[in-house]
C-alpha cells in the first residue's frame, strides 16, 4: 500500500470508522493512523498475517469496535489488545485461532460483542468464556468441533448478560440442549446456522 495514502489521515484528527481491505498489515506502518484520534471504529481485512501490526495497535486506546478478517494470528501475542481500554467489540473473523491463541482475550474483560467466526480452535468446554462476564453477544459459528459429552452446560452460567449467542449448526440443537443453555442464559437469544 502507497504510505501517501496515510497522510490523508493528518488532516483527519475526527475520523470515526475506517476499513482497509486487503492491505498486508505487516508491510503498513498503523502508527500512522495516530492523528486520527477520534477513531472509533477500525476494521482490517487481510490475507496475510499482522503480527507487528498487532502491536501497533496498542496504540489506539480509543477504539471501541476492532474488527480482523481473513488476517493470520495463529501462534501471534494478542497481549496488545488488552491495552484498548474503551474496546468493547471485537471481531476475529477467519484468523486461523487455536484456543491457545486466544488465552490473552480474557483481559479485555470489558468486551459486550465476542465474535470468533470462521476459526479453527476446538470446544471441549466453555469455561474460557467465564471470563467475559459482560458480554451480550458471542458468536462462534463455522469455527470449531464441539464435544457437547464433555461440555457443562452450567459453564454459560457466568454469562448472565448475554443477550444473542450465535452457535454452529455442529452443535447438537436438540430441543433438550436448546432448553438447558437458555436455563442458564435466560435474556438470550439462541441463533443456529444451517448448512
């Protein structure tokens, strides 16, 4: 990507939402998106893999909403989101995560939107999500093996708030299944993909 092309954003300290397709997050210098310090909104969509782009964006402690599609973060630190204290949307789409990738998410403690679509990390229990007591919406649809024998359904008790709860259509939709997550979940809304 021509690095002119970020010097438009000097002149645009209020920018609220900016969306880069296909750029290589790598090869970009994000910092340059710094003087656009009313950004609120920031989505990047990639085919390739941003691990110093990552960290670049610590530096946005604005942000409200990040959303990363089709960008390689398999085995890459997500330690720098955790420094977006205002972050309380955060979209993982298609990034090629395992579980082991995601163990820095549960920092950002203050996230209400959680969307890990299009991912390749297994389900053998939902304890992890424990630690997003604020959520109000969790997608995970198209992205993992779900064991429901060795999942505990009571695991979804933490997420009281959570209002849509989008799964897989690989999850067992069993009416009985249906009736003893919303048990747990009793605002939500249960969503289910079909193939």
């Amino acid at each position: 990507m021509n690095s002119k092309i970020f010097d438009v954003f000097e002149g645009m300290p209020n920018l609220k939402t900016l969306s880069l397709d296909f750029i290589d997050a790598d090869s970009v210098d994000l910092t340059r998106l710094l003087p656009a310090k009313g950004l609120r909104k920031l989505r990047l969509v990639n085919h390739g893999s941003c691990g110093e782009g990552l960290k670049a964006l610590a530096g946005f402690a604005q942000l409200e909403r990040l959303e990363l599609e089709g960008i390689s973060l398999h085995g890459i630190d997500l330690s720098p989101l955790t420094a977006l204290e205002n972050l309380s949307s955060l979209a993982l789409d298609g990034c090629e995560l395992v579980l082991e990738d995601i163990k820095a998410l549960p920092d950002c403690c203050e996230l209400t939107e959680l969307t890990l679509r299009h991912n390749q990390f297994e389900v053998e229990n939902l304890e992890f999500f424990r630690h997003f007591v604020g959520l109000e919406s969790l997608d995970l649809r198209q992205n993992y093996r779900f064991d429901r024998s060795s999942v505990n359904i009571s695991d979804f008790s933490s997420l009281r708030n959570l209002r849509r709860l989008w799964l897989s259509s690989k999850y067992d939709c069993e009416a009985g299944y249906r009736r003893g997550v919303l048990k747990y979940l009793p605002k939500a809304t249960l969503f289910f993909d079909v193939d």
